[in-house]
C-alpha cells in the first residue's frame, strides 16, 4: 500500500487572513509576535513576510470564512464594455460635428472680414501684439 504524501497547509498573507477573520494586519501582527498566533516567517520581496495556516486562526478562537480563490490566469469578464463603446462613439461623433462647426464659423468670418472696409485679405480683425 502506497503512502499517500500529506500536501503543504495553504498559508494565507496577512492580508487575507485579516479579512478572512475581520480583524486588522497590526493586530495579527501584535497576536504573532506575542505568540498567541503562530505564522510562518518566509523571504518576500520588500524583506521577511509573515504566512499563517488557517487553522491556526481557529485555533485563536476566531471564526474564518475565507474567500472563494480565484485563478490568475482566466480574468473576469469586462463588466459594461457595451457602455463604454457607445458612449465613445457617441463622443466621436459629438467631435466631429464640433470640429465641421469650427471650419464653418472660420469660413464665415473670413468671408465678413473680407466685407470690411480696409481690411487686409486673410487677416482677422484682431490687432497683433509685438
């Protein structure tokens, strides 16, 4: 008969275990270093990291409801993409109406700058600064 291997317990970040017993990450670390919790120091990226098992929190006493684990690989579905694309679009198209109302307005403005008398050709109105 083949034994069969024990796997390693999952151990939790301080950070999902706070939120899975709905204390704060001070106070776990405050139960860590006292010795009423136990964890496990690991090497993290920004310096030693603290990993405690789930059941070591119900040993504490404190009721776990842990969250339901997602796989990093598979993304959750763009919520309301629908929603933004039309609004996009009607944008889009709010612009370029603005846009051909700004060529319109030039053209006629040229065309009463013109009608001025002694007005220069291609020159607007306004005096220019030196």
């Amino acid at each position: 008969m083949a034994r069969r291997r024990r796997s390693p317990p999952a151990l939790l970040t301080l950070h999902d275990a706070a939120a899975a017993v709905g204390l704060s990450v001070p106070t776990l670390r405050r139960h860590i270093r006292s010795g009423r919790l136990r964890a496990e120091r690991i090497r993290g990226k920004y310096g030693p990291e603290y990993r405690v098992d789930a059941r070591a929190l119900a040993v504490l006493g404190l009721p776990v409801t842990l969250p339901p684990r997602r796989s990093p690989a598979i993304a959750p579905p763009r919520r309301h993409a629908g929603v933004e694309s039309d609004a996009l679009a009607r944008l889009l198209a709010e612009l370029g109406a603005l846009r051909q109302e700004l060529r319109d307005l030039r053209r006629a403005l040229a065309e009463l700058t013109a009608r001025l008398p002694g007005a220069e050709p291609g020159r607007s109105g306004r005096a220019r600064r030196r």
